[in-house]
C-alpha cells in the first residue's frame, strides 16, 4: 500500500515537496502511525513526506514508532525511514527501504 493513495490519511498529514521547484527544507513533527488518531485537527504534524523528485520514483519519509500497532517493528523501531518507490503516486509499485535514521542522522538523495 501506499500512504498517498487510497485515503489513508486526512491530506493535512501528507506533506508534498516538489524538489524540481527548489522546495529543500521542512521542519515539523513526524509522528508513527500508532499516534495518528491522538493528532490534534490544528497540528502541524505529519504522518509522511513525500519528496517528489522529478524521476521515475520518488522519496517517502515517516516516522517508524514503536508503539501501538507497530509496537512489534522487527527493523528501524522508533527511527526515521526513508522509502522509494515509483509511479509518483498514481498506481501500485515495488518500493525499497533506502534508509533509516537515528536522531540527527542524514540521507543525501
């Protein structure tokens, strides 16, 4: 599944950054899945980012929290992941775990 299709979550919780447009930073909150219901409707807090990257796939990055449902995460418990995955959203396609970071870590896309 992909969390940009099929309605997973309210749209305030997907944040899109175009980086064909420049668009480099965001400072916010990522919060696991587990807390999305706990979300406050006027939060700045988000689920996913989605990094579109104007090539054959692009970049997802949440937050693995190991807590609630995800409580039992075999990999990257409470860290920062980043998935790639192809079709920009529009349809179903393999993705692949590119990494996944601790607090201060980095990714160079």
């Amino acid at each position: 599944g992909r969390p940009d299709k099929g309605n997973w979550y309210d749209a305030s919780r997907l944040e899109t950054f175009d980086t064909d447009r420049g668009e480099r930073s965001w400072s916010g909150t990522l919060v696991g899945i587990a807390e999305y219901d706990a979300l406050k409707s006027d939060s700045d807090d988000r689920i996913v980012l989605k990094l579109e990257t104007g090539r054959g796939s692009d970049l997802y990055v949440g937050f693995n929290r190991a807590a609630g449902i995800t409580s039992d995460n075999r990999q990257a418990s409470d860290m920062v992941t980043i998935v790639e995955a192809g079709a920009n959203g529009l349809s179903y396609s393999q993705s692949f775990l590119r990494a996944t970071l601790a607090e201060g870590g980095r990714y160079a896309a």
